[in-house]
C-alpha cells in the first residue's frame, strides 16, 4: 500500500510550547507520547516563515534554494514584495517530485508556491499594491478553479486575512480535499499563532488560545483520513518553523546609514534607489548589503555598526554563508536579546501616503464591485469571498 504524507506546520511552534504539560492539547500530546518526537533542531538562518518553509520541501539551506528572506531587496517601496512565487526557488521540491512521480499534491497557504504545479493549490499571497486586491492575486497564483470551490464552500469562514479566521478556512479545505481528492502530498501551513504572537506578544493570552485552536485543526485534519479511510497508510510531520521572542527595543541602522551620506531617505521611510550601503531586516537579525561600486569599505561600515549599542555580532560574508544565508551580503548583523534590527528609517508612515493608498483601495473596491454586477449570482459570490 502505497504510504501519504501530511504535513502541518503551525507558524512559530518551538520547543518550549511541547516542553511542558500538554493536557490543555490532547491531540498533540499524543503525537508527542506515541509519534517520534525531535526536542530540538537548529533552525537555519535566519529562521523566518519563507526561508524555513522552503529549506523543509527542498533540504537545503537559503544559499542555495534562493529564498534568503521574506521579502526582497527593493529598498524602495514601503511594503517590498514577498517571495510568493515557485520560480524564485532555485532548486526542485518535494512537490515537484511527487508530480513527476505522478502522485498527487495539495497545498494550503504553503509559502513560495504561487504558481507552481501542484495540483490543488491555494497559495499564501496578498495583494501588495494598490492597483489590485485579494480577489486577482489569489486567482493567479492559485489553482483558480479549485479556488473557487473551496470558495464557494468554505468562503464564508474567511475575513479577508485576518486571524483566527483565515485558518478556519483553511483547515475547512484541507479537511475537504483530503475526504474528497486524497492527495498523496499534503501541505498545510497554520498562521493563527504566528500572527497573536506579533501582534500581543509570546505568551500572551491571545496567543495561547491560538495555541488550543491550531490543536484542534490539526485533530479535524488528521480525522479527515479516518474518514477517508486513508490514515493508517498516511504519516503525518507536524512541526514549526521558527520561535519567537518578545522585543522590547528597535535599531535603524539605514538612518544611521543615511546620516552618514551612503543612502538618501525615500517615502514612507524608505530608502531611494542609488544607496551605497542598505540594511535588509530579518525580523531580528538584518542583512548588510554594499554596491559593489562604493567606495565605502567593509571595515568602515563594519566600525560603524559595532559602535551600536545593542548589537552583539557582525558576520563576514563568508560566515554569513557558513551558516547557509544568503552568498551576495556583505555581513549579517545579530542584535543583543530583546532587540530587532529594523530596515525603515522612520517609525510612522506618512499620513499623505496612507491617505493614498486609502483612495486607491477605494477605487480598486469600486471597479471590483462594478464587475462582479455583470457576473451570475454564483460567480459574485465566490469572488465577494476572497476579498
């Protein structure tokens, strides 16, 4: 009998949440208990969403797969884009794989496979720019029909991207897909946790709900193979991608940057094009990168950034690439404890910006509106759902 293989990732489960008594969530306590439980892994670096998610279907780490980062270097936009799309990894992945083989694949806000081959996709995106909205971005990088299916049955449970709602809906599909399609692969990424951590704080309460919420979606998907009748031949990984810590202290290394004349303030806080030297954030530790036509000297720049308080270590390019990050840097900066190494110049947007892009979503809202009229019931109300 041929074996299946599930995988959960519940975004940012560390060891300390499987470290102490787990009653308050049975369905992972016995995973723990029957299953083979690894205490704990040495993550890659840096350990964010999109690197991990991509060094878990790939086996290997950032330098070679490509996705060095969340997001990529475009110092000059407010929000760069994210590494959504298949193309960007470098490597093949297990669901490439498994299509060849000729298995079956569904995937469920897995990061980085917009737009790949696997067969029931709903990708991890949003719309990032103020010309578009949720409705065209998930269609295109999605599996569209498929989409709409789930859509149409499950949309309901969706606001928008928001928490826990969002994994409401996805649990609901994959729970579907397994019952009905019975994928061979099956990749499913949680966020509910991730997003109460940022936005409340580890261990705060919010996120300690959401703990209890993702073992109960992980206890209705492993219960749609008992109905499915496919769970003694599946295996199931559950695992997280990272950990997280509470911060209490932010440091902007491009203003000091640009107080120094190597780059000049854009929008926003950004950093216009034509810098000499850049830091990309990690969400905690940040990439140092030097146009390679700057006459400003890695130990320049190196004096400069130790002189910080709060920075603990500052990693050579050949180190930085020792520990699997990104081969193109010209260091890594590691802050001291609870400190986050931020790439914006200033704290706030402007308030011009914002109301900007308010306007825009009004009129983006407003040509979407007037399409969905001239579409049948069925259709608008698939569409009104992914908004």
């Amino acid at each position: 009998m041929q074996k299946k293989l599930v995988v959960i990732s519940i975004d940012a489960m560390g060891s300390a949440d499987l470290a102490g008594d787990l009653s308050a969530t049975p369905t992972l306590k016995e995973f723990k208990e029957k299953g083979t439980h690894v205490k704990e892994i040495e993550p890659i670096y840096p350990s964010l969403t999109y690197p991990s998610h991509t060094s878990i279907v790939t086996g290997v780490y950032p330098k070679t797969h490509g996705i060095v980062n969340n997001t990529k270097l475009q110092s000059h936009v407010a929000s760069p884009d994210w590494f959504w799309y298949r193309k960007d990894v470098q490597v093949p992945t297990l669901y490439d794989v498994a299509h060849e083989q000729g298995l079956k694949t569904a995937a469920f806000l897995w990061p980085v496979t917009a737009k790949s081959k696997i067969d029931f996709n709903i990708a991890e995106i949003f719309p990032n720019r103020i010309w578009t909205n949720q409705v065209l971005v998930s269609l295109q990088a999605s599996s569209p029909l498929f989409l709409f299916e789930m859509n149409r049955k499950f949309g309901k449970l969706r606001q928008g991207i928001q928490q826990p709602y969002l994994d409401d809906f996805v649990t609901a599909c994959a729970v579907d897909t397994l019952k009905r399609k019975q994928p061979d692969l099956t990749l499913i990424h949680l966020v509910d946790m991730d997003s109460q951590r940022h936005a409340h704080g580890v261990n705060s309460s919010e996120a300690n709900q959401a703990f209890l919420r993702q073992d109960q979606r992980v206890k209705k998907i492993i219960d749609a193979t008992k109905a499915a009748g496919t769970y003694e031949q599946t295996v199931f990984a559950i695992l997280g991608d990272h950990y997280q810590i509470d911060v209490s202290k932010m440091i902007r290394l491009n203003h000091e940057f640009a107080n120094r004349g190597w780059q000049e303030m854009g929008a926003a806080g950004t950093t216009k094009r034509g810098w000499e030297v850049f830091a990309k954030s990690c969400d905690g530790s940040t990439y140092i990168y030097c146009d390679k036509d700057s006459s400003i000297s890695p130990e320049e720049i190196r004096a400069v950034i130790i002189s910080i308080e709060g920075i603990e270590a500052v990693y050579s390019t050949a180190e930085v690439v020792a520990q699997g990050g990104a081969n193109n840097c010209t260091f890594m900066v590691r802050p001291r404890g609870a400190i986050i190494l931020t790439m914006n110049l200033m704290a706030r947007r402007s308030k011009r910006l914002k109301m900007t892009r308010l306007a825009c979503r009004i009129v983006i809202r407003l040509f979407t509106a007037f399409h969905l009229g001239k579409r049948t019931t069925k259709q608008r109300s698939c569409l009104k759902g992914l908004a």
